[in-house]
C-alpha cells in the first residue's frame, strides 16, 4: 500500500521525463509497429497506381509549418509514389507559409528517382487567390502561372506544353490543415468534373468523410496515421528502400498513449490505497 501511496506522489518532472524518452526512442530507431491501412488511404493508393506511364499528377501542398508533422509525411510518400511509376508531378501551393515546404518535397525526392525538372516535374509555387487558381487550372494553366517559382516562363518547360488544363490531369491533391480542400471539390471537380483526393489533419479527417462516402474525394489520408498507412503501401510495392517518418511518428504516439493509460492506472490505484489508509 505504502509503495502506492509513493507512486501517486511520483514527481511530475519525472513523468514528463519518461514521457519524453518513451517519445525520443522510436524516432531515433524504429520499432515499425504494426499498421494497418485504411479504405480511404488504399483507395487513393490504388488510384494512383492504376494510372498509366506519364500520366499527371496535380499536387497542391496547401499546409504550413503548424501541422508539418502530419502533413509533410503525406506530401512525400505520394510524390515518391508518382516518381516510381513514372507519373508527371506539377506541384504548387495555395498558402504563402508552406512554400518552403512545398519546396523541399519537389527539391529532395525528385533526386531520389533522377527525375529532370521541367520534363518530369515543375513547381509552380505560390499563387494567391484560391478561387481563381482553382478555376484558371480548368483554362489554362500557362495563363494562371506564366512563370513557375524558378522564374522560367511555363511555356517553354515540355511538361507544361502537354499538360494544358485538367483535361490532361489524372488526379488533383490538396494536403492541407485547413479548408482549401473544399474549394477543389467545389471548383476543380463541381465545375470541370476533375478527380479530386486530400490529406489533410486528424481532428480535421472527419470532416471531410462526408465528401469521401459521396464520390466527391477517390481518397483520403488522415493525420499522421494516414501518411503512415500510404509509407506502408509504397514500402511494401518496394517503390522507397525506407518507410518515413509518419511511421516512427506513429511508433512515438502508440507508446506514448501506452505509457499514460499506465500512469493513469497506477494513480488510479494509488488514489484508492490512500482512501483505504484513511478509512482503517
């Protein structure tokens, strides 16, 4: 009884010390836990890996440093998955404060397939005015974006000269921690009938099912959960040599909530060895 009554008044600074251990272990080894994909997530996998040699992927990296773990994880795995099979990839972002990261998903993983800019890939990087980019991706893109974010006119890049408008896109996708997702529905698939997928936050994802069980999204990816769950497919088709870090993320939240349903078990029971102390 008495070692309980101990446990109960365990200093918190402690807590929080193994707390962050339990954390901090995972993410520097990885314990690949158990995942298991969902049908959102597979259904967006499947969608992708369905398209042909060369077709194009649209990627709008909507997100900002606030929620770069769970979003950023999304952003690469789906571009890695494009790049191995050979899929188009013009990314771009509609939020000023992740141009940085838009940037560094379409600087990085292009190195690790050898893929050449202009042909395989571009970055159009930021444009304001969601509305307007939306609807003028239905036109034409060279009018919205007459020079991508190195300064090249897009005219002149070979990419750009065959893909004119959604007409000539497989698949458009905002990863975002906000609501421009629902602006792709509403103006790139409501008006030009465009296929349209998302990732988007966990507190968020429930938000968006509405939309999913319609038909309105081919995929969605949840939180960092999801972005584990898309590592996992692209892992298992050998498509990467590596999962990323939305599965040692996920790894760090499995032990961390494990190690605080047991903190609350053990005041829980200290809490009743000192009721009992009292009452004898």
């Amino acid at each position: 009884m008495k070692f309980l009554e101990k446990l109960g008044k365990i200093d918190r600074r402690i807590i929080y010390l193994i707390l962050g251990i339990v954390v901090i272990i995972p993410l520097v080894k990885p314990l690949e836990l158990p995942v298991f994909y969902s049908h959102p997530v597979k259904s967006l996998f499947d969608f992708i890996e369905k398209q042909p040699e060369g077709a194009c992927i649209l990627l709008s990296m909507d997100y900002d440093p606030t929620v770069l773990p769970e979003c950023h994880p999304m952003a690469k795995a789906i571009v890695r998955h494009a790049f191995a099979k050979n899929l188009k990839v013009i990314g771009l972002t509609l939020n000023p404060a992740g141009t940085g990261l838009a940037l560094e998903v379409m600087t990085d993983i292009p190195e690790e397939y050898n893929k050449k800019y202009g042909e395989d890939y571009v970055f159009l990087g930021f444009r304001p005015n969601i509305t307007a980019t939306i609807l003028g991706f239905g036109e034409d893109i060279r009018r919205i974006f007459p020079f991508d974010y190195y300064g090249n006119r897009t005219d002149t890049l070979p990419l750009i000269q065959n893909v004119r408008n959604y007409d000539d896109i497989a698949l458009a996708i905002s990863i975002a921690g906000s609501g421009i997702p629902v602006s792709w529905i509403y103006y790139a698939r409501g008006r030009y009938g465009q296929d349209v997928a998302a990732g988007v936050t966990a507190v968020m994802a429930a938000d968006y099912y509405p939309y999913l069980r319609t038909g309105q999204f081919v995929g969605l990816l949840g939180g960092m959960k999801g972005a584990a769950e898309y590592e996992k497919l692209v892992y298992e088709k050998k498509y990467t040599p590596q999962k990323g870090l939305a599965t040692s993320g996920m790894d760090a939240i499995s032990l961390s909530h494990i190690l605080i349903i047991i903190f609350v078990i053990i005041g829980n029971m200290s809490f009743i060895a000192m009721l009992r102390r009292r009452e004898s």
